[in-house]
C-alpha cells in the first residue's frame, strides 16, 4: 500500500510541513502506547494482533461440512457483515456471497425467494447472541429454509462468542460454529472469523489476507513518514483538527464500495466522541465526479478527500470511433481513461486548495485486502490516540437500542417514554 | 409527502420557532421567483413543469419495438443514469434494470458478460452526445453487442439533445430517439425521458409517476408551513447557516437507496458553491445504527439528519422463539421492529439535541416516488434561492474534465500540465 500525503500539506484547511514534524512527536508516543497495548492484547489493540492470532485453518475446518455451496448468507449487522462483504465484494467467486444486515421486510422476502435454500449455507454472526436484528432475521431465514423442506441444521453456521443464545444453540442442534476473537469490537474484525468464513466458502486465500495484514504490521513504526498507516491517521487528524470535519472515501474500482462502507463504520463508530470525528461520506469514481465533485472543489473548505485506487487491474479497450470529436477515445481502454480521471480529479482538488490524499494497491487482490484494511485499522486507532478519544467503544447507540426494545417489547424504558413524547411539527 | 420538522427546532445547531417565521417572508419572495422562473420555462426552473411537459405517450412510443426484453441497460452518468435507476431499484419488475454509470473495466466486463445482449435494451443517453465516459462504454457495449452476434442497431435506444453525435447516429441507423427536455440540467431530469424510459420498459406506471408530480407541484404555496417540500428545504437551509453543513439522508427502506444517491447528486452540484452547500452523507435505516449513530449523536454538532420511511409496506412476521432473552421479537415482524427502531433512532438524535426531519411517503409506489423527487428538487431550488447561489450550473467540474480530456488526447491542455506537476509526499 502507498500513501501520498503532498497534496494535504499547506491546502486549507491544510497542515504545514512544520506541524507534521512536530506531530510526528506525538505519532511515536501514540505507537508506544498500541504496541504496549498488543504486547497485553488489551480490548481493542488486540485487534492489530489478529494476522497473528487468527488461524485459517479453523475456519477452513468450520466451513467443509458445507459440500459445493452456490451462495452463502451471512446474517448480521454493523461489524458482523461489513468485514466480509468487503472482502467478497472484492473479488470474483464461483460462490454468491449475500447479506441480510438489515431488517426490511421487502428486501428480506425478495432475498430469500430468490436464493437456492438447498445450496446455501447460512452464517448468523452475532457476538453476544442477542442483537435484536440479526436474531430476528435469522429466525425468519430458519422459517424459509423449513418452508422450503430443507433441513437448517444441516445449512447454519454460528459465528458467536463462548456464551449467550446463538452459542447454546449451536450446542444443542450441533451446528458447525466459529468463536469471535476475545478483545476485537466488530468494527475491528475483519481480519478474524468474522470477516473470513465468507471469504473461505468464496475460495479466498485466507493466508494471503493476513499475510497482507501482518506486512502492514510490520510496517508501523514510530514515525508517520515511515509508516503509511499512520500516515494516514496522522494526517487525516490533523486535517480534522484544523476543520476537515468530512472524510471523503473516495475509490476509482466498483469492487471497492463496500469497502468505503467499511471504513465509513470504522471511522465513524470509533472516532466521534466528544465532540469530536470526522463524518465519513462515501463516494465512488469516477461516477461521482458527475456527483460530488462540484461540492467538493467549490463548497465548503470542511473536507479532506481522500482517493483510492489499484495500480494494476484487467483492463478493456475502447473500440476505434468515427464519431466526431471522440477519436481520441478510440485505441484508448476504459482503464487509461479511468486513470486519467482520477489524476485529473485529485489536481483539480489541489487546484481548488481541497486537502486530498492518495492511497494506492498494488492490486484488488487477497493480500492487498488484508495490508488495506490492517492499515486502516492502524490509521484509525492511531487517530483516536492523538485525538485522545475511547476508540474501542460505541456508548451513543445503547440509548436508541433501549428505546426500540421498550417500544416492541413493553416494560418500563423511559427512553420509550422519550419517544412518545415527540414534539411534532408536519407539513402535509 | 409528509415533513415533520418539530425535531429542528430549537436544538443545536437548529432554527427558533421565530427565526422560521421571518424566514417565511423570504420562502414567499423565493416561491414568487419561483413562479416566474417556471412561467417562463426560464433554464432550470423548467423542470418543475416537467409532470406537465413530460408525454408518457412518446416514451411508450420509443420503446415499442423492443417486444419483450429481459433486460433494460442504461448508459449514462450522473444525472442521466440516478433518475432511473431511483424508479426501477424502487419498484419491483419482470424485466431487469441494469446501469453502467462508471468505467470501471472490471465492472463492466463483468456486467456484459452476465447480460443476455440478445433480449437486452441498451439506451446510451447523452444530452450533448460527447460524454466520455458514456460514449466510450458505448462503444464498448456496441462491441460486446457484435461478438455476441446480436446486431446493436436493433437493441439500442438513443436519448439525447436535438443535435450532436448520437442525434446524428440514431439518424443514420434508424434508431429509436428520445429528446432530452431543454432547460433541464440532468440532475433535475428525473420526470422526463431521461428517468422514465428505463421505467416504461420495466412496466411502471408513468402516469401516476407523473401525477404524483403534479399534485407535489400543486401544494408548493408561499409559505414554508403549506409546503412539504418548502419546509424541507427551508429547514435545511436554516440549520446549514447555522453549522448543520452535513446533511445526512437516512431511508428506512432498501428500496430507496438510490434515492439516497440522486438526492446526493441534487444537492451537492445544485447548492456546493461560493463556499457554501451541505455535504450529503448516504445513510440507511436500520443499518446504520450499528455504523454511523455513534458519530451522529456524540460527535461534532454539525449535521441534520433526515429519516425518510414509507407507511405502508408488506410485512414479514417474526417466527415465535424460546430464546432466552428474545420472547419479546417473536410474534412481532421486520417491519414492527424496523418502525421502532426508526422511533428510537429520531428519538435519540433529539435526546442528543442532533436536528433531525422525518420524511414520510404513504408506501414506495410510483405515485409517491414522483412526489418525493419532485419535492425533493423544489426544495434544493428553494434552498439556492434562499442561499442566492446559482443553482442550475457546475462549472466546477469542468477543470478535470479538461485536465482528463488533456491526459488521454494529448493537446496543449493547461490543466494537464498541471497535473504533472503533482507534489508528491510518498510514504511505503
């Protein structure tokens, strides 16, 4: 993985060369501080260690009792599916991977009426056994499977930790199941059995993956120009700090969406906290430049940009035209165009004086996945260190979990009683 | 369309109850210039005459020879691909709709491979017929069309402006053509030909997309409090002055993702300008929660927040369960669990004193989708009259445009010089 940080240096907002020096100081406390934590594997750094800590081979196992599978779903929310779907969504496989992280009735029917309940194994990923959502869809998923005379014990596997619901389950039916790593909030799992058991049934080379994370590993050190990781985190704090409040997730391949779904979750969920984070927005190019890009070059100076792309990619030509004024299309490649888009596109902004930042792969590939989304990981924990913020935690969202809970299932919640009080002003 | 704006008022940032009322005064002289603009089928303006202007006949008629497609392919980027594609992901179809709105080879490769071109409709739209983007994945699919034997010209629909490449060569061979509307920049083009034929192919009711259209058009009035789509507009308007300069659009409904993209593209081309214009951030209901709720509640006060849920919607029960802790789900449905979970959310932002609007459409049907876009984009032309910006113009974008335009063809293009120039800070 490569960064460029030159066009974030002395943009506005933007950080001066002198001020990355001197927070360069502070990136080599915040390193000391997260290699102490993994030395402990303490909650949360314990997610820097999972290249390590991971063993492929207990997912490979957990996953061949299911013979020739053509889809497989997995069911769950947040960081319980945005792991995976990144890394399947990546990568081309004989096996359709699909999602039920969400709860609409709608979606959820056409899903499963068009699946081959028979030839998909189910994965329901839920670490404490109780989420709400996760658990209702999948007893509803267990419901379609028994309408369509198929056994689902015969197709579920439990992705869950040592206790609760979903493990007592997989007890008593005897379902395959996969532990949750000890220590790793969702958003951190990627690298885990969370993120990995999709990819496994798709045919991915899980070793590549955390090969690829444990190089990015290795390649954290004390210093923000030596480490595109926290040059990444570093940079992007510093731009916040100085009023790029927006993170623009931008990348130029389709197979990586979901990736800026990903990441949006783990910027968001880990670093705003008092007061303080940038909102992830996700963009695609060069789509969005037909979108976005009006905003980003001429709104407000509030935004660091940030532009992802593979360096190598299969490519496809664009056939010879006479169509006036396109010749110089033709004997090109959509590749060669995209390029050129997203080169222009990242001068445009540094034209505009909007921070942008390059990030760039070798390849979409397993290995480039894992150094990826490692290296983001790293950014991020990195960020919240400078930042001073509890980045393993997520303490915002219990109040609206309390308030839906009262409100479906009675009992005295005085969120719900907060609900009720709604102050209304409709327009109809 | 309902608006419910009680939750923007008085919260930080957010808009007095008083402040509103003289804001009203300024909704009444922007809706009379509104008027005007629209009397005089003034360049932008226009489109809210479309469900007036818009013939459903001559779309039914330009689409008639394709006797029973399989699949629909639109190319054509930003304003002429997010239009259609709102429509067909909302609604339910026999006949596939499909977009090619990047040029991404990958992608693209994968897409034609995957289409059976002999029942596939392509239309390739362009109001100036040099798009490059569009016309170079034109002639790819064109290519695509031949080695697969199927002869293009009897496959391809051309909508387009009254002169230029593709006006020239539907000419030549006898293509099937649509006009695209004058005075109508692309983003506002969702009720004409450009968001409606994808629609007729798929069998959707064009008369009750465009009546829900007018109806929308009947209830704009003078006054921010009459209007839906003025409060909408107004508010947002109101709590970005005062720092909400994020603008997150939430549907609880899958089906509306796309809307969450077009309404991207509406308010970000439309409003990003002279410094100013909200940043749209694309969420989605129930997911999100697990995802972005953490920033939006405890990090910076700088956002609004739009919750958008139809009413009516088909349900899917949750089986009874005698897992421990989860009694209270079953018996209940998605959808019972999703509304909650929309209430704990909107609660929970107000809690957090986060200014949120809800949005509500009777259920996602044609007739509501034409009144929610229609609204939608009076409310983004409302807003630019409110913030004096030039709504109905992007000449930000065409810097890159330039500077690609100059990459690929070579030429003495100023803004590709400028590219080279690139400053690089290089961390690997």
């Amino acid at each position: 993985m490569y960064v460029d940080i030159g066009n974030a240096i002395e943009t506005t907002p933007g950080v001066s060369r002198d001020s990355l020096d001197r927070l360069d100081d502070h990136v080599a406390r915040a390193h000391e501080r997260i290699q102490a934590g993994r030395a402990d594997d303490e909650h949360g750094y314990a997610a820097l260690n999972l290249p390590e800590t991971t063993d492929p081979n207990a997912i490979h196992r957990a996953v061949e009792p299911f013979a020739d599978p053509a889809a497989f779903l997995t069911v769950g929310i947040g960081g319980s599916a945005l792991g995976a779907a990144t890394i399947t969504a990546a990568l081309d496989s004989e096996v359709d991977a699909h999602y039920l992280d969400n709860i609409d009735p709608v979606q959820t029917r056409m899903l499963l009426d068009s699946l081959p309940l028979d030839r998909t194994v189910v994965n329901v990923v839920s670490r404490s056994g109780t989420t709400a959502e996760t658990l209702s869809t999948f007893l509803v998923v267990r419901e379609a499977m028994d309408a369509a005379g198929v056994d689902w014990t015969d197709r579920t596997l439990v992705t869950t930790g040592e206790e609760g619901n979903l493990r007592g389950l997989a007890a008593r039916h005897d379902l395959p199941s996969l532990p949750v790593p000890g220590g790793v909030p969702g958003r951190f799992s990627a690298l885990s059995t969370v993120g990995l058991a999709a990819a496994a049934v798709c045919g991915h080379d899980l070793e590549a993956v955390l090969d690829g994370g444990a190089d990015a590993a290795k390649s954290l050190s004390g210093s923000l120009f030596e480490s595109p990781a926290y040059g990444y985190g570093a940079v992007s704090y510093a731009l916040a700090d100085r009023g790029a409040l927006t993170n623009v997730m931008m990348p130029y391949a389709e197979s990586l969406e979901d990736f800026a779904e990903w990441f949006a979750q783990l910027w968001a969920e880990s670093l705003g906290k008092d007061g303080l984070g940038q909102t992830p927005a996700r963009a695609l190019g060069a789509t969005d430049q037909h979108s976005q890009l009006q905003l980003y070059r001429a709104g407000p100076h509030d935004k660091l940009v940030t532009l992802v792309r593979p360096r190598e990619y299969d490519d496809l030509g664009i056939p010879e035209t006479d169509l006036a004024g396109l010749s110089y299309l033709g004997g090109s490649s959509l590749g060669e165009l995209l390029d050129a888009e997203f080169e222009a596109t990242e001068a445009s902004l540094a034209a505009a004086d909007v921070p942008n930042v390059r990030v760039e792969l070798d390849a979409v590939d397993e290995y480039a996945l894992g150094e990826l989304l490692y290296a983001m990981e790293a950014a991020c924990i990195l960020y919240g260190e400078l930042a001073a913020v509890s980045t393993f935690t997520q303490p915002a969202v219990e109040w609206g979990k309390r308030a839906a809970r009262g409100l479906l299932g009675g009992g005295d919640f005085e969120e719900a009683a907060a609900v009720a009080d709604k102050q209304s002003l409709e327009i109809d």
